[in-house]
C-alpha cells in the first residue's frame, strides 16, 4: 500500500474504508471531516458554533452520515 510506504494520511469518511485502514495500517492514518474542521476551529479559522451549524447542513444538503459516536467525540474536541 503507497500510503503505508509513504507514510501518507488517507482523507476518508467512508466506513469501510476506515475499518480497512485501521485493520491494514492505524488510525493514525485516517484523516475525516471531523479532523479538518476541529483543526479549522484550533486555529482559529472558525468557530465552534459555525462548525456545528455547517455540519447540520452537510446532513441536509449533502447526505453526510457519520457514526454517533465519533460526533460525539468530535464535539468534546472542539
């Protein structure tokens, strides 16, 4: 695997792909959007409550379904 070789982090919110990834390599290299926009929110970029509204619209607009649990932990990273 090219990203294991190349120690790349993979961005994916695909389910199967994370459980591949975590059972191949580890979760170390997986990168979702709760990665990105906790980042964006730790430096500065944007805010908490601006995340949390853009992440209720990505469910409406956008069909984007995350596991409960790793929202949960999302929102107490923020």
């Amino acid at each position: 695997m090219i990203a294991k070789e190349k120690s790349w982090k993979i961005a994916t919110d695909d389910g199967a792909a994370k459980n591949y990834i975590k059972k191949e390599l580890n979760p170390l290299y997986i990168v979702t959007t709760f990665d990105i926009l906790a980042e964006c929110v730790g430096l500065g970029y944007v805010k908490k409550k601006e995340v949390l509204l853009l992440i209720k619209e990505m469910e409406a607009q956008a069909n984007f379904i995350y596991n409960k649990d790793e929202y949960d932990a999302f929102v107490r990273q923020l």
